[in-house]
C-alpha cells in the first residue's frame, strides 16, 4: 500500500484517550509517523504502566483522563469511551476534532489501498465478519478480517502486508468516530436496542449504525426482515449507481438474495435478475445452520458478490467456515440432550435468535441487563421453553418477564453470582430436561458481574456440562 501521504502528522501535537489494544496501536503508528503523541488513561495499573513502558516516544498520563494536554490539535479515542466524557467536552471547548482509530486508519490509506467490506449490526458482526474473509479468501484473493475483530486496522494499513480487500467489522461506536469512511460496499446486519447508556437514545445508535452506508460505491446491504436497515439505506448519501441489496431467509426478490428449498441464492449479481438466479450454497454448507447464521451467510455472500466473487467461492468459503467459540457451540449430549453454549448471546436480540434455532429449550439465562427489558424476548420464546434456570445479577427482570407470558414455565432462580453458579445452573437444568431437549446457555445479558467477560462464562458452563459427562461416564 505505497504511496501514504505522512508529511501532515509531522510535529502534530495527538492526544490518544486510552490505554487498550486499540489505543496502543494508534500511539504507535502516529508517533512512528513524526506525530508528538501523549497518551491519557485514567487508570494507573501495573499493567497499564508496564503498557506505557513500552510505548517508546510517546507521554504517556494515568490516572487522568480529563484533562486535554495543552497544544492538542486532534484526539484519537478508543471506541468504548463515551462521547459525554469531560476530555471530550474540553476538546470541543478548544475546537478539537476527536475521532477513532478506525477514522485513523481510513486517512492513512495510500491511494492504491485496499478497499472495505464493512459490516455492523447488533448482533451476529464478527461471524458474518469471517464468513466474508472466508468467501473472499476460497475466491483466491488476498485478504484479513479486521476493525473490531483481530489485528487493529491501523496495523494492517501501515503494515508491508498487500491485501485486495479488507473484510471489516465496525461497532457502533467505531462508526460514532469515523466520519470520512467510505466503504465499497457495506451491511448492517439488524437493529435493536443495544449499547443504549453510550449513544443516549435508540436514534442515536442507528444514525451511528447507519454511517457504514456513507459513500458507499457499489452495494448497501440490508436485512428486508428488518426494516430499520432498509431505512438506513434510504437515508444514506451513496455514490452515483451503488444499489440497495436485500437478504432475507424466504424466497428472494430482484436485487435480493435467500433461500429456495434449502439452497442459498442470488437474484442481485446475475443477468436479467427478474427471471434468474444464481445457486450459491447449500443451507447445509453453513455452520451452524441456525436461522440467524443462514442470514449471517447471506449477507456476507450479499458482500462477497458486490466484490465480484464467483458463486463457487461463497460455496467454498461457506463450508471452511469455522465459528468462534461461545456461539451457539455444541459442547456434549447427556442422555438425549444437547447443551449448547451461546454465551456470545450478551443481549436480547441474540438470545431470540438463539432460541429460535431450538423446538425444545431448557434456558439458562441471566447477568448484567444493561438497561434491557425482556418482555418481547419471553413472549416469542415462550412456546419452546422447557424450563429456566435464572443466573446473575439483572435475574428478577426475566423472572418477571417470564411471570407474565410464560407462567406455565418452571422457573429456578439461583439466588447467587459466584462463578461456581454455574455449575448449579447446569445441574438445575439437567433436572428439567427430558430426550431431544436442548439446554442453552444464551444469557441474554452480559457476563461482568459474574465472570471476567462472556469467554469465561461460556468456558465455566462447557466445564460444568463435561463435569456431568464425566460423573455419568
């Protein structure tokens, strides 16, 4: 990627607002780039100082994270810092732009860089991520997933590494701090209420969502069974001939892509697409073929083809495909039933989603609410649910839930947030189970009241499950 114009960072004064992954990749890259960077945290950890050791010629202040240095003319922010925060204020005080390290990495693009697949949503980014990467790289095409997941983009982009194109998840707050992004082609993969305490309002967090859709050239991708990102789509500022490309898990329409008879298809990148489609893929060819992933799937081949990819690839990407951990992860069958981890599933649009997948579910749930309410979530899932047993901290908001529309529903609240609840949870819900049920881990919440984050709660649950193997073994 030669080419980069880096005589403007020259002698500028940076302020980089926190210590994390992201934030070290930023100090690094612009003072390597002549930048004079101070670096602020406002925590003061040995770790953090051991990370600020390492952060040769750069001024690294802990235990600060108010006050903006003197002489700053921009400030790159780490995403999860919030846009109220009192550095921030200062900076519009003295007129300062603050943008994110996603924004960094756009303007250090030289003029023969790799272009961006970009994809956010609520729930199911990081797989439809890799599923891209992968579609990409069965294609032959040189290729990385980045943004949110893996490598920090900067990285990639000053790296020596040559990509064609770059398959990169954005989270909301990521696209909060990028204004001039202007991807190839883009989805939002859904929308609910999520992250509501950062962005302040439901509006707020879709107009940030939908700023993936900025400059798009060639495909806006959107969810037709959701209507929010079609209306992201209308709303954007495109480039003169990009198209609006729906994906939907019936039988797709003109410029859409779905399934018919257990087959993935395209009617957006072929010929006369009033009357023909494109096979892609088998259902079968997605891992795991839950309802959400199919759309997973699509949306990611929705990219893929707006990159010029050819239907044997999405085929071929789709079977390589591996998941990550803690996403609907099959960890054993006890006596007839299945215990699923889906610890991934921190909000309420991913539980539903993981519910979905099962006829006959025994549900553990529970954790830090985050704000969330669970009622619509209790209504659509309450047909398939065996039994629950409630964990964490936020676990009366679904008791209460399941109160009113699913009464009829044996419920056990462990009144308890030791990280060896689990096991309890899993020994209750082994009590409710019968043959061809499905014990579910999907908390619907997130895990830090309880466990480090959702990894661990997902491996204490996989520990607690082969634990009941071993003691019937």
């Amino acid at each position: 990627m030669g080419g980069r114009e880096v005589t403007s960072w020259d002698g500028m004064h940076i302020t980089v607002a926190g210590l994390g992954v992201s934030g070290v990749s930023a100090a690094r890259a612009l003072a390597g780039l002549g930048a004079s960077v101070t670096v602020v945290d406002g925590g003061d950890s040995e770790a953090l100082r051991e990370r600020a050791a390492s952060l040769e010629g750069t001024d690294v202040r802990l235990g600060d994270a108010e006050t903006l240095p003197e002489g700053t003319e921009l400030v790159v922010t780490s995403p999860g810092w919030k846009p109220t925060s009192p550095l921030f204020a200062a900076a519009a005080e003295a007129g300062v732009d603050v943008v994110g390290d996603v924004e960094i990495a756009w303007r250090l693009r030289g003029p023969d860089a790799a272009p961006w697949l970009a994809v956010t949503g609520t729930n199911g980014k990081t797989t439809t991520t890799q599923m891209l990467a992968s579609i990409l790289g069965a294609a032959g095409l040189r290729t990385v997933a980045v943004g949110n997941i893996g490598t920090p983009i900067i990285d990639i982009v000053l790296g020596d590494e040559q990509y064609d194109v770059l398959a990169v998840e954005l989270s909301s707050y990521q696209l909060h701090w990028a204004p001039s992004l202007r991807a190839h082609s883009a989805a939002v993969l859904n929308l609910a209420p999520d992250h509501l305490d950062w962005h302040g309002s439901m509006e707020a967090y879709a107009r940030d969502k939908g700023r993936i859709y900025e400059g798009n050239r060639v495909a806006c991708v959107y969810n037709v069974a959701d209507k929010a990102t079609e209306d992201l789509v209308r709303e954007a500022d495109v480039e003169e001939g990009c198209r609006a490309i729906g994906f939907t898990l019936g039988t797709p329409g003109p410029s859409q892509l779905g399934v018919v008879e257990g087959i993935l298809v395209d009617r957006a990148f072929v010929e006369n697409r009033q009357k023909n489609a494109q096979e892609l893929a088998e259902v079968s060819d997605v891992n795991p073929p839950a309802p959400h992933n199919i759309a997973n799937a699509l949306a990611a081949a929705a990219l893929a083809r707006a990159f010029g990819v050819p239907a044997k690839a999405v085929r071929d990407g789709l079977r390589a495909f591996r998941p990550d951990a803690h996403r609907i992860e099959h960890v054993a069958d006890i006596d007839g039933v299945a215990y699923v981890d889906d610890s991934k599933a921190t909000n309420t649009h991913a539980a539903e989603a993981s519910l979905a997948a099962y006829e006959s579910i025994v549900w553990i749930a529970g954790g830090l609410a985050k704000g969330a309410t669970f009622d619509e979530l209790v209504a659509r899932s309450a047909t398939r649910l065996r039994g629950v047993v409630l964990i964490g901290a936020d676990r009366a908001l679904i008791r209460e839930a399941l109160a009113r529309h699913a009464p009829e529903v044996p419920v056990v609240d462990l009144d308890r947030t030791d990280t060896g609840a689990m096991l309890a949870a899993v020994r209750e819900a082994r009590a409710l189970s019968r043959q061809g049920d499905t014990v579910l881990l999907a908390p619907a919440c997130a895990s830090m009241d309880m466990f480090v984050n959702y990894n661990k709660r997902g491996d204490a649950f996989a520990d607690a499950v082969r634990e009941l193997a071993a003691a019937d073994g």
